[in-house]
C-alpha cells in the first residue's frame, strides 16, 4: 500500500513506491560518493540518499522512473530525508496514476459520456462527422481524458481539460439559445474542440510542462492542425465551415495581446470567448481559494497573475439568509 | 398621420410633427434675415427654412420643442430642405414618442413583468425588501422603462436599459447553477441593479447624450448612490451585504482600464462582469451588422471601437445544414 | 519601562510590552507541543516560545492582543528567540500607542488646527457647513486624526492622512491663487476631503492593512459615501455643487489606470489630482530614502512601484554654495 | 489701416496687408492661366485670385511674403475670395506682428523682468553665473521673447514660451519652500532653463510648425546643448552640478512614453516635472474652452488628444455664493 | 490604346478599357431612370453615367468585369464624368493587366529565378525537397508571382510579395555568416516561406482587399497549413524539423501585440524577425516618401499608422561630400 | 599564480590574489570583534573573516581594493569561507584585469583594428575628421576598449562595447547596399558611434554599475555630448549634417518606451534601429543560453527581461543533414 510522503515521519521505516523527480551524484566532505534523488507523490516530495554500493545501483533505475524504495526516514539540517537501503525499478502498468499527480475528483468515464450526449445534439452532419471521426479516434481520446488544461491557472489536474471542456460545452448549452440567430451546430463542435490542442501542448505523463511543440507552436495552432487532419478525411466537407470552425479556436483567447492572432469577428466566437474566459477564471478563483486561503479567512494570498487579492465569501447564513438556496428554484424562462 | 423625413422627396407637399433640433438665424446675401432649424424625427433630419416675417415667427417656438410644419421640399446644392409656410409649437403629450427616437421593438411591458418574476425568487429578505423598495419607487421605474443602455455602444434605443437589465438577469439565471458555491440571491439582485445609475448618466427626453452628472459622476457612481438611498431605508441591512452589493456596481467593468475603480473580488462579481460584457457585446455587435453592413454582404463595415470587422454569417443552409435547428432541442444537462 | 525589540541581545532578560502577531502551537522532534508567538512593537519583531504548560497558558490571550511578557533571549539557528516564562494579557488603555506603530513625528493637534484654520478661510455656506458637519463629528475626527494616507506608498504612519491633507491643503493655498478663474472655495473643500475615505478603508489599529470594505469599495467610494451622508444633512445643499465636489474624489488619481473611474473635467480637478500627486510623491521618496538608502549613500535602493532608483542629493555645501539658502529669501511675487 | 479677414463681405473693397501662406498657378477650363493665393492674417485666411498680368505679376512677390493687396471680395461657390488688382511686397519691418500671428495678451518686457528678478534670488554663484551668460546673450532673448510654448497643446501662441516659464518659476517660489529638504537654486535654475529648447524646436516667424532639428532633435536635447554650450564658458562649473541640472531638462516630461529619456530621480525634478505639466494642462485647457466651448455651454468640445470633454464650471453666483471670492482671503500658513 | 483616367480632360471623347468598381441606377429628378458607374484604372477613378437605354445596356456587363467604355467627358459639379454612349463587356485575356493595378517595376521573372536559386543552396535534403514541393506547384507559384505582400503597409502592389520575399531572403544571406552558430537551411526555407499565406489572405485580382480567409485566419495560419501540407507528402520529414519551421511562421511579427501567437525562441527566429519587420518597414516608408512627400519637400506628410512624419534626406551633395559613394567601395569583411 | 574562488576546497590552504568587494566589522556572541570580508574574482566569490589583530589590520587595505590574501578554507554552516593569517594590498599594476572580471574572449586590438578599417571607407570629409578625432582621443579609445556594453542584457563583459559596435558596423556594411538611395557614410558612422556615450554611462573598473551620470543622463545623451564636443573642434561641420548624426544617436532605441526621446525619422536611422536591436539580441540570448540552459537541456531557464524561454537548437546533424553547412557557400548576389 502506498504510503504519501506528507505523512512520512522522522524514524519511519518508509516501504513504498514513489517517482524519481531528480537524480544526481555528490561528494561527501570525506570524498565519498553518494547518491542524491528528489522522490515525488502526489502528496509531496521527499530528499532520498543512497550511500553505499553506488555505482551498481546508480544504473538500476532511471530519473522520471517509478521505484519502489525502502529505507529509514532521518532528519538533516531540520528536513527529513529517507537514508534508502533498497530501490528497484517498477513498471508504469504497476502504479496508480493517481497516487502520483493531482487528479480530477470527478467521474472521468460520466464526463466524457456527458460530452458524447451534448455532441449526439449536433445536427450539421459534416459537424457531426468530424465530433465522429474525433470520437473514433483512440489514441486522441486517451490523451483527452487524462490532459490537464493548464500548468498553473486553472483546472490544473489530471482530468482537467475534458472537465473544462465538458463545462464549457454545457455553459453554451444553456446559455445559447438565449439570443437570436446563432448558430448552435457550430457554435457546440467549437466549445467542444477549442482547447483540444492542448493535449499536445502539456506533457504530463511524469510532471506538468509544455512539451516541445506546445512551447514553440502553442495548443491553439496544435488543435487547428487536429481539426485539420480530420476534415481532410472528410472530402465533402464544405471550405467555408472548415474556416469559420478554425477561427473559433484562432480567437479563443479575444485579444492579440493574450496569444490570439485573431479577434472573434463572429457573433458565436464572441459568445465562445466569454464562457471559455469565463469558466477558466472562475475554476482557477475556486483552486486558487481552496489552495491559498487559510480555512476561515476572508481574503485569498495576492494572485500574482491577476494582480489582485480574491474574497472568500463567508457563508449565506453568516448574512442571515432564512433558508438556503436552492438550485431547482431557478428555472429558465 | 406622421410624414417620415425619409420618405420626403422633392417638390412634396410636407404637413407633419418634427423636433427641432437646431434653431438659428443667418442672412442672405441681398441682406434679409432668414431662419435655418434643423428638424428630426426618428427616420432622419432635413433642413428647414423660414423666409419671410420671421421675427414675428421666430418667438413661437423653441429649440428642443416639439413643431407642427407645413411647406414644401424644395431642391438647393444637390439636398432637400423644406420651404416653411406654417409652424406650430406642439405638446409633448400630442406626439408619439416612438416616432422621434428609435426604440426597442420588444414589448416594454412584458419584459419589465419578467424581470419582477425573477425579483420574486430572490429569498435573502433583505435583497428582497431592497428590490422592493424599487418597484415602488414609480419615477425611478418611469425612468428605468425608458432609458437607454448606453449612447453608442449596445442597447442604444429607448428601452434598452431594461432590455439589457433583463437579458443579462436570464443569462445569470440559467447559468449560474452550473458553477457550486455562488450565492444565487446576489448574484440575481447585483444582475438586476448593477446598471441602474444609467436612469441618471444619459440625458434622453430630446437627444441621446450624458447628463451633466453622467459625464461627472457616471453611472457606476450614480448608481450606488440610489442604491446606498434605498438601504439606508432598510435599518437592518447588514453592512457587509451592503458592501459586497456595491462592490458588484463597482467592479462590473472588470478593468481599471474599462472604468471600473475595483476590479471583480468575488466569485459572483467575476461571473457578472463576464456575462454582463457578453451581452453586451452581443446586442451591439447586432445592431452594428444591422446598421452597418449593406444587405448580403458577408462583412460590416470597420468598428472603430472595437477596431475590426465583424463576419455576417451567412444562412446556415449556405452551408448545407439538413434541415433547420430547433432551439428547443437544447435542454440543459 | 518598554524595551523595544531591536535592542534586545543574547542572552537580556526580556521584560517588556508587546503585541502578539502570529500564535500557532508545534511539536518538537522529541513529541511535546510548544506554542510559537510573533511579538512585535514599532522597532520590529522577535520569535517568542512557550514550551511550558502550553494548554493553560494558550488560551490566556490572544492573537492581535497586547502581552506583558517576560522570559530570556537566546539564540536559535543564528537567529534571537524569546523563551517565554510568563505572559499576561494587557488591555489597549495601559499601552502607550506610539511604542507599537510607527507615526508621525509632527504635532497631530496642531496639524489639525492648521486644517481647521485653512476651512475657515471658505466663504461659500454650503462648503461651509459642510465642513463644519465633519469637524462636529467626533467620531470621525478621532479616525482622521490617526488614520495614515496609504499603507506602503506615502504616509504611511498613524497621522499620515491628516498630515498629508494638511500639505495638500497648503499648497493649494499656495498656488491656487497664481491662476484666473480658479474657485478657490471648491478647491480648498476638495482639498480638505479629499482623502477621507481612508479613514474606511484601511485598517490601522493593530496592523496596517486594507479593510474588507477598503478592499471591496476602496477610498474613493467610501469618501463619497461620507460626504454624500453629510449633504443629506443639508437640505439646501445645491445639486450642482454637490457633483462637483463628489467628481474631485472620483477623479483625483487621474486616469482610469491609476483607478480614478473618471479622468478631472474641470480646471479645479485638473490642480488637485497633480498637487495630490506631487504631494504624495514627495513624501513617499522622502520615506524610501530614509529607509532605503544607506548613510552617505548617492543612491537608494530599486523602488520596486516605481520602477527606478532615486538619486539621494549631496549636501549643498558638497557642491560649493557659499552660504546656507535661507527659506525666507523666497517670497511670492 | 489693417481690415483683419474675418471682418471682409461680400463686395467690399479691400486695400490692406496679409502675409500669403500658399501660392500656385492653375488653368480656367478656358485655358487660361491665373494665380491662386492662400492669405493669412491672424483673424483667418481667404483665397485670392490673380487673373490678369499673371506672368509678369507672379515674380514681384514670394510665398511665405508679406504683400499689400487691393482688390475686391466676391462670392464664389458659397465662399468669398478675393479678385486681386494689385499687390506688392512688402518688408517685414513695415507690419505689426502681432496682425499676423496669435499673441500673448501679456506684458511680454514685464514677464522679462520678473523672471530676471527671480533668477536674482539664486545664490549659488555657479548657477547665477550661468543664468547671466543666457541673459547676456542678446539672439537668444530674442527668441526667448517671442517664441511659443507648443505648436498646440498650450500657450501656442507668440511669448508663449516666457509666459509659461515665469508661470513655472512662479509657481515653485510659492511652493518649494513647503518642504523640508529642497534645493531652492538648483529648482528655480531649472525652471527657468526646462523649455528652453523650445526656442530652436519651433519654427514661429511665419506659421507655428516644427523646425528640421526640433523634429529630428526635440527641444530636450536642443536645450540641453544650449545649457552644455554656456556652461563650458564657465571653467569652474562642477560637474555633477551640471549633470544635475542636465537631468531636469531630460526628465521633465516624467516618463518615456511622454519623451523623457530618464525618470526623473531627485526630489526637486519630480516636483519640477509636476509643477510643469500641471502649469502646461491648466493654460492648454483654458485655451481650449475659450477655442471650443460655445458661449454659455457647459461643456467643450471633445478633446481628442485628452481623450475627454472639458467642463465649463459656471460662474460661482450661480451657484449661490453669498459674495465673490477675493483672492487676497488667501495667505499662507 | 489605353487612355488613362488622369489624361481625360474636359470635353475629350473617351475610348478605352476600364474596369467597373460601382454599379447602381438612379433617378433624374425628373423621374428618369440612369445608371451611375465608377470606372478605375491605375491611374485613378472617374463617374461614368449611362442615359438612354438604361435597361438593354443595364445586364451587358458587370460589375467588376472589363468594358470598353465609348463617351465624352463633360464636367459636371466641378468634377469630370463621362456620358457614354457605348459600353462592352471584354474578357480577362484582352487587357493588360498591369493598366489597372498597381504592380511592381521589377523583373518579376528574374526575381524569380533569383529566389529559385537562393533555394538551392539550402543542403538539407527535407527542406531542399520541401521547397521543391513548393516549385513544382503551379498553382501556388501563379499566385505567388502576382501577389501583393500587404494591403496598405508595404509592397502593396502586384508582384509585392515575391519582391519581400526575396529581398528578405537575400539579407539573410548576407548576414547570416556574421553570427556563429545559426542553421543557415532552416533559416534560409523560413526566409523564403514565411509569408507564404499571403497568397490567400488577400484578394488582389479585381481590388486589393482581405479575402474571407484572410480575416478569419490570416496569414500565418494560412501559411502554416500550406506547408503542412506539402509536408505531409514528404514521409520522412522529421517532425522537430516540421516544429522548428512553423515556429518560425507563427512567431515572425515577434510580438503577441503585433498579431504572433508565439514570440520568437530560437535564434533563427529572431533574426528573421528583425530583418523581415526592417525590409517591410524600409519598403513601407520609401513608398509613403514617394506618395506622400511633395518634390522637394524635407518632410512625408503624417503616418497616421507609425504616427510620425518621415525625413526625406536631401541628396548628399547638398552637405557637401565631395564624390559620389559608390556602393562597390564597401565589401564585406 | 592565481587560485581561482571557484576552485577552492575545504582544508585548502589559500594563498592568492583577489578584490574586496564589502568589507564590515561584526561582534562575535563572545564579544569580540573581527572582520567580514567579500573576496572576489572572476569565478565568484568567498567570505573572508580575520579572527586577530583587527584594529590593526584594518587599516591595511580598503574596500574596492587588491590584496594578497593567505589563509585556510574551512566549511561553516554549510559553505565555505576563509579564515585569513595575513593580508596585503596589491596595486592595480600587479594584477591581471583579466582575472577578476568577465572579458571579451575575442581579440580586442585585432577588433579595434577592423573597426578602423571600416571607418576608413567613409569617404565624405566632415565625417572622415570626426572619427579621426575619436581615434586621436587616447583616453577615449582606452575606455572604449574596455568598456562593456551593458550591465545585464547583452556583451556584459569587458570589451563589449567594442565588440558590439564592430559587429554592428559589419552587419551596416553587408547589408546597406542591398537597399537603393542609402546614405553609407552617414549610416557608417552613425553605427560605430552609435554607443559610444556607454563608456561614461557605466563604470567598470572594479564592478559593473551605472555611473552617476550614467543613472541621470544616460548613454544617449552622454554620447551626444561626445559627439558635440569634437564637432565643435570642426569649424566646417555642417549643421544639418551634425543634426542627422545625432538624431542617430536619440533614435537608435526605436521608441519611447525603450527610452528613446524620438523614433527613427529617416530610413537609414530605421534600419540602424533594427541591425543595432538584433545585435543585441542575438549576443544577450547566445550569453544567456550559454549561463542558464543545462548541458545538453532543449530549453533555457525563463529570461524575465524579455519574459520567456529560449529553445537551444539541436546540432544540425540530430535532424539529418547530410554535411555541413559551409559559411562560404553563401555568396552575396
């Protein structure tokens, strides 16, 4: 059974599997070599040492491997640290995934079925192709379920970008047919592919951080090149619609100044722009309070990002709300 | 019956109300004294002339005041003007408002009981009984019907305050419960008020532009302050509610750079800030395709605003949709 | 006697007057629970600890309250803790202000004539009474009198407000008269109450900070608010005056950027947005040199708000002036 | 005797001096070639039209030249122009000037004198000294006299530029003693000298424009050579006394964005660089509302480069002020 | 032979070739139908008006087509137009192209050839091949030969954006082997691809404009998928190599501000950038010189865009070099 | 022979030369005074403490001073310091520059000499005498080889400035000629002298800082005034040809907010601007790159200056080229 990191204590005989964040060889005072390791969970991470019996265990196990340690947690210059006596290589398919990386806590499979649901509603049968081709596509559906959908700012999880697509998806649904003349076909198979570059974009199979292409290329021309792919599997699939599609994702951020080459020029990008804006900022406030709000207090840390202190609304009975609010009172008009 | 300036045309005979807009005399160049008004109604304006006893005429009618005109439209330098033989001042009351301003064309009435229905699922006593006192304050309520949500930008017709108001109420309504933990009963009171000091920025019996307090104050300002007036009636009102109310008011620009002295602290004052931008975007993307980009053309004119073009969608068919969507298809998950 | 603390060394019996700042229980390596304190008064802080007995003593007094504590200093990791061997809660009557905030080194009282005295001088009734409301008003004189301007950047002192107040004040007084068309009577008011909603927004009895209601409606806002409660005061109080004043708080930071939601339309702004600044700007390098400038130095340190270094000028004398400048040899044209 | 432009009518003789901005050749639909002429005088300008004698008639006088014009005002597509019978050069030293170009209503020797007895307050005898090599140097008064503070933003008119720098010094002789700490010489030397560039970066003996070097230069960097060029006649002038005193004509403006190469770094020039904008806005908007405000009207016109309108304040009787404010109420603390 | 728009003179009979921009019917106030057109060529525009046999002659030609234009010029309003009495549609391969479009006065063959050549030094074989792809695709390169770089900045003519094309490519060469260590071949195939999506992002064969792709894509993404696709043909393009290449196109107007989702990462990147912004800034003004300063003239009228005036240098004999510079003196290194 | 800090182990025995760059008298927890010496060179730097005869010793050598330093390195609280048993002062004659800060590792003499070549094409006359003047400048030129040319971003080491300016004035050479109608001798001269007010912005004799006149006037201005002050030693020098010189030198940043007082106003300051721009960019990246990117990593550390990462390409052959890229295969054309 996994042991988390946070709970290790001084003295603890620590047996358990942890990642291999960093590895690298040191010299004692008394010229003696040694080996350092930075070992993660999801809980934390931990200094390792290996003293004796170097350089065949060097070779054993691989930085950004798992292992499986033992040995005896000591404390040094007021940190703890485990003093390893035994590490071993172990296999990907041996590991929970999320005993090591911060993980949605919703239902992953009940969300991505949620998605299916929303897409099935689309009527534009070249629309509905391409959702299909996407759906049918494994390797693409393996990665969108597990992607994050950012590195700090918001849904920063396992799980998180089909949890912010699903969640846009559903906000356009409500939200929609509110105005006049937009156009719904289009406007769903966008909030359902905008992001979905991003699932080149971060690497995280073994930490959070933009991947090569994502750096240099960005999840915004990552996702066009997707789409792209597809709707060249699909020979009738009309010039205009494969345009107005892209230019959805080209102009998801709004401005040039926060990375998009193109400002929406369509009403339903516009409306794409606000709620993708929108359900970001409000999960990363929530994970930012959740993270960096004492329990109780009022006020969050300052966001650095965005400059600004956020308020922890205190509950509703604090302002002597007589009963509580309840979400089924509100109906649409 | 009402004679449309833009359906004048040369050589007729004109027997109709208009406002006077500008009044003034001038001289020809043999020397006679003769009066130039510019006259308006809501299809356009047209210059008028008054040769002849002008001195006894000129008395009997004031610049901004409703006139009775009867002449001719005469031909001078490539434009119409009427040659005046008859004018009359008129009572505001004998005029039909909507036939000198633009205005809404949805039903001033019933959208203003819509927002009443919404007021009602407000449960917090104390947002309730502000509301309240609201409603039954009948000159703001006179003011609130008509005025204008903003001079250029969105909403910018009699009504439009109201229009906007309710729209931006629906949208909080059915989005709001998809997000955990946002205060309903706020969120709908701040999505109700948050424009209200509109009623005082704009000045919109004769011509749309800002009040002297408008231009000094703004609405932001101005709207607290009929705010602060109602919960001063409201001995209990807890001060924090207060607060958080006006910090709504406040921050609903989102941007120092957007005039807002705060920006949005609060879960609920991020959303409305977002979903207030959005429709107001929305209506004013609309209304400038409408206005500004000719018939079947695909793009309108340049926002100098927003400082770009705006894409008119083409009919979905053009695309070769099987058949037409039917907004009730969408149901929220 | 109090001891502060930068003067506490190795060693010193501690017997002295502080305030508790943090208090957090911990456990030693070895199991036991101690209590961990942050004391401070205006010289600084020190660490105090409570291994002793630490249930009974917890609960004898309280974060954010003032102690009589006595112990010994002794070094910890290079750094000076207390071990505390008693402590005692002391309520605010017995502890003399100045030994725990730091605060102006001029005469509050006189300072607070000299504004008075500069009311005086305003011949207009309605401005005249208006003032005379707030200097009736006990309970916001005593927070005027101790308030400071701002919590980092100027001011920022227990008499900060009314001292900065003051020097605006005067320095109208100084140049107003220089310039036509100036109304002297608005511009001394505005002077004077410019400010006046930092008495709301910060929180400046035990540690400088903002207030809920500083950080949800800041002091321009609550400024407005108090002045808008007075002229409720005074039924005849003229509309148009009461906008102007109310648009010189709006307006005094500037620019919408620097979170004014309306730039100074009139002559009158105009001078009080620059004189506020420059006041405001003088005293904050003035501080920041003190502090952050060693002796002799020709240079502070890097202003991180400003962005920039400031030049600390050389004595006069360094640059070869033949005798002293006398103030008095200047005087107005 | 001059007739100024704005006073000619239609068929009046005219016989009078003007200063001829534009000059060009054109052909009649006849073929026949005759001369059109820009004239100017400080009321306005008018067109006039050669059409008999052209060849012979267009050598005897130049563009940019001042002539002596007879003829008579005829009215020609709605605008009058002037049929030209006679015309002749005339020399610069036989016109008022002040016929021709916009002019400080001002005392210009007066407005000398009180700035050489400011300057006569400074005691360093380096700075004094410096002050005397400018005031000696007969050209630059010259120029210094008559030149304009700016092409439009304020005190755009002849003597603009003394105007605004007495105003300058002016002002911070009533202020700079309010605080501590203030080198009174090297601030008054430098609010004489900040502009002086302005002599050489405008071009003002025939129409206000930029001259080649104030465009390519700029008057910062124009006036610091002027200051570089005296000081070098004065072996003895320390160094960083001249660096300090160069750092105020580079700083002035305040920040990069608005031409200050440097940010200004002491005291004295943050006080400068405010005490010069704030005298700089409140001349360039009293310009511009007595420009661009109707008579009466409440508010200007839109200033484009502000951004924003202006508002005319109204006389203070209107709003009820028992007696007029008398400037002399006023006296320092 | 063509008769251009700006040779037409009063009372000319007209014969020749234009283009129809404008086409609508009117009516005389006499109630007759008439046709109004405007007719271009590159030398300007003037208004064609068809009287009699309005509707046979109406459907014979089209808007945007060719037509031979029989009439006679006749001036009305103080504007010429032309009374035609016959018109004719003609087809594309009877006109001269270069009549009715700005186009470039180089040798658009040779730049060609010269382009084709700078790409065969390229070594590496992926890229040699990519650019092959691209050589052999007649299509493209018809467009690519005819294109303009930009709308208005610069190279705003037919054949524009092979001139940039090749002149950037051509400075590359010259400075790339001043720095050590740039992959000369990667940065030689973005030099000569980066703006390859200007083939579709304008519309150049009736009216420079941005074609419906360009606005909602531009050129950047239209480049990027111009050469995946040419990549996708070439199997064993290694997909970094493919990265590093779109990186380039995405990041060339280095700023997110200037329309680049990505700014630029590598080395090669940057310097394309700086010599692509300087070529098309070089190009830019010398072309606004051309137009907008009048002969002789020191100063280009105001870029409203760069919002400065430009300098023409006058020509260097003017200060006074002795012999001409000629350019062979300089070799490099 | 020297024994560079960053070889230095604990035990050693030191015995060495080195910089003090802080030196400060502390007490020890016995009551005892020593000294805390910085020890510096070129690898990094080490503390110094002197445990005896301190009175004594300290007057022996000063801060920003050389010394002969013996003593022992022992480890104390986890780094290494030396305990000093004697120490000398050294004159700047006996050290090796070199050895205590980073320098050019290029040849500064061989660099000097081709940047004499270059300046020795420049044919017009006026020009020719001004750089002569510089070379004849023997204490200029000494500064100007040593000089670096900036504290941070780009050629932070001595020699600099000279290798910057010849690279840049090479870059000039390669590329000008591509362009029609540039002025060489002037473009030539503007870019070797482009920088020169650097050698009196900065000081570099014991650590690199901004000069006081550096931090108040800047490299722009202090480069002006060089210029200036030889062109006054040219009676002949044309004004309009000292006026275009220096509008190089104001330019050259390209903006405003990149502390230009004016933009580039003639194309051959344009493209100075960008050559001078990319030059440094080119070698501030290469610095960085080579400082903060892991061996062998893809990416460097984020730059916070420019607010990104750099991508450190792969060699060449990792992407399958097939030989190498040979500099000379690129020929001009």
């Amino acid at each position: 059974m996994k042991t988390y990191i946070n709970e290790i204590k001084e003295n603890d005989h620590v047996d358990s599997l942890f990642l291999v964040k960093e590895k690298s060889s040191a010299v004692t005072k008394t010229g003696n070599t040694y080996l350092k390791l930075k070992l993660v969970d999801r809980s934390g991470e931990i200094e390792g040492r290996i003293w004796t019996f170097v350089e065949n265990v060097a070779e054993s196990f691989e930085k950004d491997g798992f292992v499986h340690v033992m040995g005896k947690a000591v404390s040094f210059q007021e940190r703890l640290q485990v003093n390893i006596t035994s590490i071993e290589s172990v296999r990907e398919e041996e590991i929970l995934f999320s005993d090591f990386f911060p993980m949605t806590e919703k239902d992953v499979d009940g969300k991505f079925q949620s998605l299916l649901e929303i897409g099935r509603q689309i009527k534009n049968p070249h629309l509905s192709q391409l959702l299909q081709l996407f759906w049918e596509d494994a390797s693409f559906i393996e990665l969108f379920k597990i992607a994050p959908a950012s590195k700090w700012l918001h849904h920063n999880y396992l799980g998180g970008l089909l949890e912010h697509t699903l969640s846009v998806a559903q906000v356009v649904l409500r939200i929609a047919s509110h105005y006049d003349g937009l156009n719904m076909d289009l406007l769903l198979t966008a909030a359902i592919l905008h992001d979905l570059g991003k699932v080149d974009e971060l690497s995280y199979h073994r930490s959070f951080d933009y991947s090569d292409e994502g750096r240099l290329l960005g999840h915004i021309i990552l996702g066009i090149e997707r789409v792209e792919d597809k709707i060249k599997q699909l020979p009738n699939f009309p010039k205009d619609l494969s345009t107005l599609l892209k230019h959805f994702l080209l102009s998801h951020h709004g401005q040039y100044i926060w990375g998009s080459p193109k400002k929406p020029m369509t009403l339903e990008a516009v409306m794409l722009h606000f709620l993708d804006d929108m359900d970001a900022k409000i999960n990363g406030i929530q994970q930012f309070i959740k993270k960096e709000a004492p329990e109780g207090a009022r006020w969050s840390a300052y966001h650095r990002m965005f400059e600004q202190y956020f308020y922890v609304s205190p509950p509703w009975e604090h302002i002597k709300l007589p009963d509580n609010i309840e979400k089924n009172v509100f109906e649409d008009e």
